[in-house]
C-alpha cells in the first residue's frame, strides 16, 4: 500500500514557569529546586538531553545536586507523563517534554521534532482498520533515520 502525505512543522506550546509549578501541583509532585530548574532546562521544544548533559548544565547552579538525583526526577517526570525518554538505536536515552504524538528525525545524535496531527490521524485509523476496536493507539512516536543529501 503506498502512502503520501505531508509533514507540517509547527511546535506545541510548551508551558511557563508558573504553569509547570500547576503541573507538578496537579500530579502531586513537589516542585523542588532541581525539578523545577530540569524543567526549564527541558522547556525550549527541540530540547533532547542526556541526563548527563542536564546534570553537567544544572550542577553550577545547584552545587549539591548529583546525577543520581537527575535520573530520579528524570523517573519521576517521566512516569508522571511530564517527561518523555528518547530511546535511540547505539544512543544513550534522552529526555523532552511530553508533547504528545510527534516524529523524531534523527541524523546522527541530532534530533528533530515534527508534529502533524493528519497524519497521525491516518496512522490510527490504519491501525483500526487493520486491528479494529481491539487495539488502542496510546501514543505514536516515529524515529525517522536519514542524512542530509551532498
């Protein structure tokens, strides 16, 4: 079957200090210095980070922080639906926002997001099509691998 379609970018609004301090209120989490400052760190909507990368970037402004206390938040977020790992083939895992269904263009270690709801559409009527109402599309993420032409 062959499918054509076009991708859009455009970027879901990630939200303000204030509002991931309701977030966190919401999910019951408490908004510490260290997540509150892994949050905005991870705020800008291209942002893909190692824990490593946030820890060595957050830790001058939290002396006392440790890599240990990165990757517990990171679980934390994560489970919380706040947080997404980024699971690449020969990568060490990263880390965004939670913005629902997007595709991941890897080239190399870089990562870019695209985000085009109609064609995540076509994606779960396929699927319920193919599957019918046995099966429930929870969430969609694509990696697509590819280099830029010479």
């Amino acid at each position: 079957m062959m499918c054509s379609f076009a991708v859009h970018f455009y970027i879901r609004i990630i939200p303000d200090l204030d509002s991931i301090k309701e977030i966190l209120q919401e999910k019951k989490m408490k908004a510490s210095s260290a997540r509150l400052l892994l949050l905005e760190k991870l705020q800008p909507a291209q942002a893909h980070y190692t824990a490593e990368e946030l820890f060595q970037s957050l830790k001058p402004v939290l002396p006392g922080l440790s890599l240990a206390t990165i990757y517990k938040n990171l679980e934390d977020l994560q489970q919380a639906g706040i947080v997404r790992m980024v699971t690449l083939p020969n990568q060490v895992r990263q880390f965004e926002w939670e913005r629902g269904d997007h595709l991941h263009l890897v080239e190399g270690s870089k990562i870019t997001d695209l985000e085009d709801d109609a064609l995540f559409s076509k994606i779960k009527k396929l699927i319920s099509q193919t599957l019918g109402s046995e099966f429930e599309v929870e969430n969609i993420d694509v990696q697509v691998f590819g280099k830029k032409k010479k």
